[in-house]
C-alpha cells in the first residue's frame, strides 16, 4: 500500500484498512490461490485474472513492481529455495497477465 507506483491501486480497490473486510476477503483469496498453486488445494476456484480487467490505468510497469516487491517479501519470510518457486510461479503468473490485459507481453522486463 505504501509503494509509490502500485500502492494506490490497492488502496482504490481495497482500501486503508488492512482489516476491513475488502482487505480480508481479498487475503483469504491469496492464500486460496497460493495454496492451490503449490498444494493443489480445492479451496481455489476463482478467476484470478477477471478483476484485474476494471483496474484503470494498470500497467505492465505495474506487473514488474509488483514480482519486484512480491520477491522481496518472499525472500524474507520463506527459505531460499521456497522463494524461488514462489517467484517463479509469479513471474509466470505476471507475464500472464500482461498476456491477458494486452499490455504488449514482447516489450515487458519481469524479473527479481
């Protein structure tokens, strides 16, 4: 949220308060997701690319911040090797979405 260059978007989206109940819905939606990444876990279902299309002004720049930021995290909070399957998994899912928001995939620059 503080992020100079994608912050806002969450903030417009889900707002301040990290324990509103935007904020925890969407959380819940995270860990659902990740866990069926990686653990095949049922509980995931959803899309996760459809709300991402009402987002204004969302760009590719705006994926690599984020993989950026998200590899940073994943570096402090899980062993080397975890990390680097949760960053792999992200740049895949990263160039998806620009893929899918047609945000011109062949000029991006993801990494960590």
């Amino acid at each position: 949220m503080e992020d100079s260059q994608i912050g806002h978007y969450f903030l417009l989206e889900l707002g301040e308060d990290m324990g509103n109940e935007e904020w925890v819905k969407h959380i819940d939606i995270l860990v659902d997701f990740w866990a069926k990444i990686f653990l095949d876990d049922p509980l995931y279902n959803s899309d996760p690319y459809g709300p991402h299309f009402t987002i204004v002004g969302l760009e590719k720049e705006d994926f690599t911040r984020w993989v950026k930021l998200f590899s940073e995290s994943t570096d402090r909070v899980y062993t080397q090797e975890i990390s680097y399957l949760f960053k792999a998994k992200a740049i895949d899912y990263a160039q998806e979405f620009i893929e899918r928001l047609k945000m011109n995939p062949e000029s991006s620059e993801l990494f960590w």
